[in-house]
C-alpha cells in the first residue's frame, strides 16, 4: 500500500535535504530534482505510477528509451545520447538513496547499464574568434568593461561557468593576480589570471563602483542592470557578444576547452592543469584534450624532426 508520502515528488525533496546535508551545490540539487521532476511528468504522462515502491526496471528503461527518441522542442534537433545519460545518473543516485532510506526494497536500477553514446569532441574556438569577440567589447561603457573582464577570465583560467558567475569581489587577490573559486563538490580552489586579465578586472571594478547595487555593498563580483547576474545570464552574454561579432556562437564551455589544448600545446603539465582546472580524475585530461590532439601531436613531431636526426 502507498501514500502520497511515497510519490517520487514528495520524495524528491527529501532526497534534496540529504543532498544539502552532504555539502552538495544548489546548481547540483537543482539539476537533481529537475530531471526526477521530468520522470515524474512522463509517468504521470503514460499513465504509469509514481509512487517509489512501484517504480521498476521496466519503466526506468521505458523513459530511457523515450529520452533518446525526444527532439529539442525549441530547435528540432535529436538530444544527444548525453542528455540520456546526464538523466540517468540523476535517477540512479535518487533510487539509491531510496534503498538507503529503506523506501522501496529493491533499486530498480539493479543490472541496468548506462546508455551507449559515441565520443562528442567540443570544438576548441579559433583564437581569430576569441580576439574578434574581445575586439567587440572594446568600448568604454559598463557592459563593455564588464564583458570583457568576464571573457578573459574565461579564457586566461579555464573556469566553468557557474564558478566564474559565482565569483565575490572579495575573492580577487590583485596583490597575487589570482581568484578563489568554488568548484564541484564545493571545493575551493586558487587559479591565476595573467596582467591583461588583471587590467580588465580593475577597468570593470572602478565603473562597477557606480552601480547602484555596488553603492549598496551588494558582494556579487558581476552586476547587471537589475542586479547580481546569474550562470544563465552570463551565457546569454557570450551569446549576444559571439552574434555582434559575427562570428560562430562559442558556448562558455568552450573557453575551457581552449584552455586546456593551449596549456597542453605550451608544454604546460598535465598535473598542474588538473590542478589549475579541479579535476580530480585524469580521463578529464583525455577529454578536454581530445578535440585538437591530433593537432598537437602533429606539431610535436615537427618539433622532434625525429627522421631529420638520421
């Protein structure tokens, strides 16, 4: 017999509570409990139960098999077989938490394997591009200043996004040019930034002095013109700057991308980036690289002129 107590969206925030007592990012919880809401409507959808006690294999892999049929309703493309698994994995680690707590007596993902998806390599942005975007925000205004400080620390650290949105004016330490971010798992970390990166973010600091949420000791590092900006508004940013530059749009993550090819490219060490990035596992390494790795290889044996040697 089950109750309204056991519907997976009740248990849901529950399952958000053990999450918050682990430590966990609300962009994590947020991501969690959305993609249980999204099973929960497609249960509810097929006419299916969404009780946790009766929830099998059967319709975990049902939805599964749904998601990598579903198209972007506002671009008509195919969801990538990520997506799939980004969904998945959420599930996994709900249901988990389900058996722990004794909710339901079997994880129904009990023999259930992840969904097959073929290697996306994320294309690395020229460097023309990356100077055609800063050359766009090379005025003097506001937006101008604050820009370009955002897309050089993008490009100059290789931090992800929502650690560069979350950034606190007192997480800048221009005495050692270096910003303390927050990254997965909540973990802090110290990357550095180069003289024109520290240039951009002083230009920023002395118009954000005049912002009216700034005179109001508001601690966000970025200001919009209703207040602290958020991880979405600044993609909408490089969005709107790649669309006035005329160039390709660059997803904020493929500044990353562009960090670490130029980093390997440069001889720079694979631990050192894996420190300077937050990663705690080398397959990121053969991921990020990945993309232009080809390329590098190609260059490093012109360096060697291995044959020229004989």
């Amino acid at each position: 017999m089950t109750s309204d107590l056991d519907d997976i969206r009740e248990l849901a925030e529950d399952f958000a509570t053990e999450l918050r007592r682990k430590n966990r990012s609300q962009r994590t919880i947020h991501g969690y409990l959305q993609h249980i809401r999204y099973f929960a409507d497609y249960l509810q959808a097929e006419g299916l139960p969404t009780a946790g006690p009766q929830i099998t294999r059967d319709h975990l892999g049902g939805y599964i098999e749904w998601l990598l049929t579903r198209k972007n309703h506002r671009t008509g493309e195919q969801l990538s077989p990520e997506y799939a698994r980004g969904q998945y994995r959420s599930l996994q680690q709900f249901f988990k938490y389900l058996k722990t707590e004794e909710i339901i007596d079997v994880d129904p993902f009990d023999r259930m394997t992840l969904p097959d998806a073929p290697e996306q390599q994320v294309p690395v942005p020229p460097i023309e591009s990356l100077r055609a975007l800063l050359a766009e925000c090379a005025g003097t205004t506001f937006e101008d200043r604050r820009d370009t400080a955002i897309i050089r620390l993008f490009v100059d650290t290789g931090c992800r996004r929502g650690e560069i949105a979350a950034l606190r004016v007192d997480d800048l330490d221009f005495a050692e040019n270096t910003a303390t971010v927050l990254g997965k798992g909540r973990r802090p970390r110290t990357v550095p930034f180069g003289d024109k990166t520290r240039t951009a973010l002083r230009r920023y600091l002395r118009v954000r002095a005049q912002h009216p949420k700034a005179i109001n000791d508001e601690p966000a590092l970025w200001l919009g013109k209703f207040g602290p900006m958020t991880d979405h508004g600044i993609g909408q940013l490089v969005e709107r700057r790649c669309l006035a530059a005329g160039i390709e749009h660059i997803h904020p993550h493929q500044f990353r991308h562009f960090f670490a090819h130029n980093w390997l490219d440069n001889g720079g060490q694979e631990q050192d980036l894996m420190m300077l990035a937050g990663w705690r596992s080398r397959q990121m390494l053969a991921k990020y690289g990945r993309s232009v790795a080809d390329e590098r290889a190609k260059a490093a044996h012109r360096r060697a002129r291995l044959g020229d040697q004989l």
